[in-house]
C-alpha cells in the first residue's frame, strides 16, 4: 500500500523498458507488472501491490531485447501495522457514555473497520464495519458488565492487519440513585409528587415501578420514560407506610436504583385549600435544570389560576408564571441564582389562598470532561473528540485548551452546542502540560478542567535517499518519507556541506510522501536532504548522509587508429551518466591545440552523423560536451583524417588511343565528392584542354580521342570543391586514324 522508488542505471541505448516484481509464495514465483512500458530515464514510483511475501526482488527489462534486463536483491514485501492506543487496558468504561477509540498505524490504507469484544477476543461485535483511516472513532459503549473487554481495529483491505489492546479493561453498569421519595417522605393519593434520580453512564428511557409492600412486588407507573432525572406521578395506588420508588434502565435492566421507604397517604390530612407538596426540604437543583412544583388544592373561584413565584433568602418575591390550577404541576427551569434557601409561593390569583414551599437549594451546573484523560497522547494537525457531561441545563459551552499547565489558555470553540462532543484538530503547540477547560457559555463560573495531557509533535522520518547512495547530477530521482499527526504540505530542501547550509528544492509541496527531485550541479559526499512541515517549520526530518556525483560523458566512436575520410559520413558515440537534454560536439586536428565546432547543440541521442570536413590531418580528436555545464565533457582517441584521393586507372603506359574512337578514362578514390573535372595533355603536360567539366564520380568516363599525334599524352582527374586532389595518368599516346591497305 505504500509508494516507494525504483533506481537504476544503464549502458546502452535502450529508449523504454518494462517494470516488473516477483514474489515467491507457497505456489510459486509469481510475477505482477509495474508497467510495460515507461521511458528509460533511471526512476520510477511505484505502489506496492498487497502481496505478502518474504521473498520479492524487481526486474526491469529492454522493451527492445528481452535478453537486456537486470534484477534487484531480493527483499521483501510486509503488511503494514496498526496499534491501538485507547483502550489498551485496565479502563474502566461505563456502559452508554462516549468515548473515543484512538490507534496509529503504519503504512497506506485508507478505512478500518472496529471491533470489540467482551470474552477477551474469543468472540468480537461489529463497531462500524468501514470508517476513514484517520486515528480515532467517537463510540457509545454498550450496556452490560463485562471484565474482559477488547478493542480491534482492522485494516479493511486484508482482515490479517489489525491489532487490539494489550490488556482488557473493563465495562462497567451504568448507575441510578433514586433521590426523591427519601426517607420520611409522604405522597397523597391521587395527588402529584415528582420521583428524581442521578445516574452515571448512558440510556435514553427508564422504567418506573412502585411497590406498597416493602418491595415485595412491583407495579408500574411507566414502562417508559425520558431519562432527564425526573418524572412527576400521580400517586394512583393504595395507602401504604412502607412503599418503593425503582428506577430501571431499559437498556440494561441490571442498572436500577430503589429508593428509600416513604409513605403513601390519603389526602384526609390535605384541609388546607392549597398546599405545596413540591420541592421539599433537601431538594437540590442546579442552575438550568428543571424543578417540579406540585400543589394540592380546591377549586378556586374563575379563573381557577394560581400565581407562582420564588423567593432567593426572602423576599421579595419574584414571579415565575400564572397557570392554570387544575393542572396542579408546573416544570421550572432553574434561574441563574445560587442559593440554600430558596422558596416557592403558589398562590390563588384571586387572593384566597396561598402556601410556600419548604427550603431547598439551587447549586451550580457542573461539567465533568471525559476526554482527554491523563493516559492520553495526541498528535499535532490529527483529530480527537474531546467529551465531557453535565448536570443542569444550558445550550452552549466555551471549550479553552493550555498547553502550560493552566498558566495561559486559548479559545478552541466560542460558543458552541453543549452536546458533550467536539472534534478538535490539534494545534501546534506539543507539551506534556496540556489541559482542556469547558465553561458554561452563559455563566463563566460553571467551569472544569480536564486532566493533564500531551500532546506530541509531528515528525517526519525521511526514508530515501540512504546513506549508500550516489545520485547523478542531472537524473531524477525520488524523496520519500513517512510522517505522523497531519498536515497538508512540506518544504524541501539540500545541503551539500552536511547540513551547514540549505537550498531550497521546492516550498509547499503537497505531502504525499514522495517528490522527484532532478539533481543539480553540485557534487558533494556531504550531501542531506531535509523534509520541513511547511506549517511548523520546528517539524522537519533528515535524511543520512549521501552522494551526488557529477555527470560523465564518454566517447566510443571514433577511436585509435580510425580513419575517416574527407566528405564521408560516419558516426560519432558516446554514452552518459546523469540526464541533459543537448550536447556540443566539437574536433581538432591539431592534437586538441584548437577546437571547431561540429554541432553548437543537439539531442544527447548517443550519436551524431559526420560529414568529415576538408582539414586532413593524423592528429584528430572529437570532444562531446554537455551543452549546459561545459565542464563535463570527454574527448575521443586519437584519430586520423586522411586526403581524399584519386587514382586514375586508365589510360595506363604504353596504351596507344587511336583518334577518333572511344576509350574509357577509369579511376578509383576515397572521400566523398560528386563530381570530377577531366582534362588532358598531348605536350608532356605543358597546357591542358578540358574533356568534360562536372562529369559524376562514378570511376569512370567514355572518351572519344582527339585528334592529335603525340606520344606524351595524359589525363587529369580533378576533384572541382578541392582543385588540391587530383591524379594524372600514366603516359600514354594518341596515334592519329590511318588507313592501310592490305
């Protein structure tokens, strides 16, 4: 799954070839094609295909001949690594809160799926079976008692890659304390009384039951209710003086509470016209919760409405709302006042009536962080959930994060939804001192601070290139890395003194682990490559110690003792290490004292095509050189450029060329040249008269003889471009025609 470079070298001239990867299994060699075809310029990056194997090695191969190729060493090919950090053993989890699961991993894939079991691993349940590959997974923990509890986290593209905690920890039954009836209270048939409880861990709906016999048995009054903490009953049901409260989870009927014995009366004791049956003496409620007024009463007189008002330490009375009294319950929500002597006044609109309720209290909200917790390591630029709950009611929280301990602090989220969750990216500011602080938005004295944690910086591990290598200027190659938290960019850059002094390669890359680099002209045994979080320039990583070589250029062709002739064409080849686009091809024939240009610039083909020039000389040398950094260059043997040449072949000595016929003139030569001029001379070479003027250098020419007597005649072959080679014939004679009678 994760990406990573082939290098490679060559000889030659091979335009493209074909990547392949072995890997040896219990059936066999196997082979998988990286790519048939991809130009030979000394790199490539590949994915490594998901092929388990401990024995694998790369071929590469000439498109052209099948015979070229090349293989690694042998290596192998493993599966990438997950571990879990949280859970890991020994928590104690409560079944129904949140909670966040968190792992790392190594190596390129992009979903896991979750897993738990409550067995210690002999059986596992399904989490979620694919959620993005990104560190943590917010997860309600179910209901029920289990001590041997695990987490899995799976890698989703081979079920062999996963990893579970350590050790097991431990999921534990939510809880509920039945608070009201308590001791000593008493409820009125047929008249409403609110039931409170607190409870730990989460459900959404309870069960009610009330028993008149001590809990002997049990009837319902709801099989269903909200879980908020209370719940208002009319007392439907028989006198008693031993009755019972329970409160039961529906998620988990092992979490229940029963309150204690309180007593169930007629309403013969009710003479007032109205009474406050609700809150009572011991009732605590926190700011922005819910308080439940209850009331006997008549009937009054129309509108048959009562006012209700509450008192903080005395008077004066402030009103809270005028209801309907045949409702004979109202829920209040908890003003912002925090006090041990609060009061309720329900009152007949029309004056006739009125109680005040017995002293209770109003406490602050309180808010308890979940997570972080003091086991905790985040990364920097990854997400987590921070979790926490609360008890009273209020729509937002402010959510604070201190890196020192609580010394200073900084705004994460303001506001935001009092929803117990929210998924916060990691700063950059790494500590082993970190805290998170979440604050009632509406009242700043509602506050709690997390548990110390820490937070770890990014790193980046550089893994190519390696100490043992040399890199030539000029040739691409590939950068690769491996980094941890997130971020979206990097800087590269080199040394070439060892990390004295850095250049820059390139800024705000995108950070996908691998950049191709074309070396530059610097050769160095000291050279570094650093990778650098392009967000946080204190998160960087360095690569060992390596080589860059210079670029070699060496001449095949010609060689010692060639000889090339004037106007021939003939190739001149070289091979190369590192990559330019154009080279300059120069020649001397003067022992390199002096240098001609044959090409300015042209394609580093690995041949050129000559035409031999006109400056014959046995001390010849071509240079080939890199267009762009003449200092890399390579200069051939010596070579030899001899005269062009002609030799006449006919007329020869003692030839007799009658007047008037046909006689062919032949020669041979060497060089290059298209045409000849012929002359020839009957006076020893004293003047000479042309036969034919640009005549095709074919080697040779049909003549029709002058008319002329002499026995000291020649012919002149004359290249015309280069009057300097020439050739003249034996002596020979022309004999005028005579004619004989026999």
């Amino acid at each position: 799954g994760e990406t990573y470079p082939i290098h490679w070298n060559w000889r030659g001239i091979v335009s493209n070839i074909k990547l392949e990867l072995w890997y040896k299994v219990a059936a066999g060699v196997q082979w998988w094609t990286i790519t048939s075809n991809t130009p030979n310029d000394g790199s490539h990056y590949f994915t490594v295909p998901y092929y388990i194997s401990d024995s694998c090695g790369i071929k590469i191969t000439s498109n052209v001949d099948a015979n070229c190729y090349a293989l690694s060493e042998v290596f192998k090919i493993v599966r990438p690594t997950i571990k879990v950090i949280y859970p890991n053993g020994g928590e104690d989890l409560i079944e129904g809160e949140d909670m966040e699961i968190i792992w790392d991993w190594n190596g390129n894939f992009s979903n896991v799926m979750l897993q738990y079991s409550i067995d210690e691993g002999s059986n596992w349940q399904t989490i979620t079976t694919n959620t993005s590959n990104d560190g943590s997974y917010h997860w309600t923990i179910p209901s029920g008692i289990w001590l041997t509890c695990l987490v899995k986290v799976i890698n989703t593209t081979d079920i062999d890659c996963y990893d579970m905690g350590d050790a097991s920890f431990n999921i534990l039954d939510a809880t509920i304390d039945v608070k009201r009836p308590s001791l000593g209270d008493t409820f009125y048939i047929k008249r409403k009384h609110p039931i409170y409880w607190q409870w730990t861990g989460g459900f959404p709906t309870v069960r009610i039951m009330y028993s008149t016999n001590g809990g002997g048995s049990w009837q319902n009054v709801i099989s269903s209710a909200p879980n908020n903490g209370y719940y208002i009953w009319t007392c439907d049901t028989i006198v008693s003086n031993n009755a019972r409260i329970q409160v039961i989870s529906n998620q988990n009927t092992g979490a229940f509470s029963v309150s204690d014995p309180f007593v169930i009366a007629d309403t013969s004791s009710l003479t007032e016209p109205l009474r406050v049956l609700a809150p009572l003496q011991g009732d605590s409620f926190p700011v922005g919760g819910k308080c439940c007024i209850t009331w006997h009463s008549i009937n009054f007189a129309s509108p048959n409405q009562v006012n209700l008002y509450y008192s903080i330490d005395g008077p004066p009375w402030i009103g809270i709302a005028t209801v309907s009294n045949s409702q004979k319950r109202y829920e209040w929500t908890v003003p912002n006042y925090v006090t041990d002597n609060c009061r309720i006044l329900v009152e007949d609109v029309n004056g006739t009536a009125s109680d005040i309720s017995e002293s209770f209290s109003i406490v602050l909200q309180k808010i308890e962080v979940v997570s972080p917790t003091s086991v905790k390591e985040w990364v920097v630029g990854r997400k987590y959930y921070i979790l926490w709950n609360w008890t009273g009611g209020f729509s937002n929280a402010v959510i604070d994060y201190s890196y020192n301990g609580g010394i200073d602090w900084v705004t994460i989220a303001s506001p935001t939804s009092n929803d117990g969750a929210y998924e916060w990216t990691t700063p950059n500011t790494p500590s082993t001192q970190c805290l998170i602080r979440i604050r009632n938005y509406e009242n700043v004295n509602v506050v709690t601070i997390s548990d110390t944690f820490a937070i770890k910086p990014q790193s980046i591990t550089i893994s190519y290139p390696i100490a043992s290598d040399s890199f030539i200027v000029g040739r691409k190659y590939y950068i690769s890395w491996d980094y941890t938290g997130a971020f979206s960019s990097v800087n590269i850059e080199y040394s070439i003194d060892g990390g004295i002094n850095w250049t820059s390669i390139v800024s705000s890359a995108a950070n996908n682990q691998y950049y191709q680099w074309t070396i530059p002209n610097t050769p160095s045994n000291l050279t570094v490559i650093r990778v650098i979080n392009s967000a946080n320039l204190d998160v960087f990583g360095l690569s060992d110690t390596f080589s860059i070589v210079p670029q070699t250029i060496t001449v095949t062709s010609p060689v010692l003792s060639d000889q090339w002739i004037i106007g021939r064409k003939y190739y001149i080849t070289w091979l190369y290490t590192g990559g330019f686009s154009n080279v300059k091809i120069e020649y001397s024939y003067d022992n390199g004292s002096s240098w001609n240009t044959i090409k300015e610039s042209t394609s580093n083909s690995r041949s050129y095509e000559w035409t031999i020039p006109n400056t014959p000389s046995d001390d010849c040398f071509v240079r080939v050189l890199n267009h762009d950094n003449l200092s890399v260059c390579d200069t051939s043997e010596l070579f030899r450029i001899p005269l062009q040449t002609i030799e006449l072949t006919s007329p020869k000595t003692n030839d007799n060329l009658i007047s008037g016929r046909k006689y062919y003139i032949t020669w041979r030569w060497t060089g290059t040249f298209t045409y000849v001029d012929i002359q020839y001379s009957t006076d020893n070479g004293t003047n000479w008269s042309y036969i034919a003027n640009n005549v095709t250098n074919n080697g040779n020419y049909e003549w029709s003889i002058p008319t002329a007597n002499s026995e000291s005649c020649f012919v002149k072959l004359i290249n015309p471009q280069n009057p300097s080679v020439y050739d003249i014939s034996e002596m020979f004679s022309i004999l005028p025609q005579e004619i004989t009678i026999t």
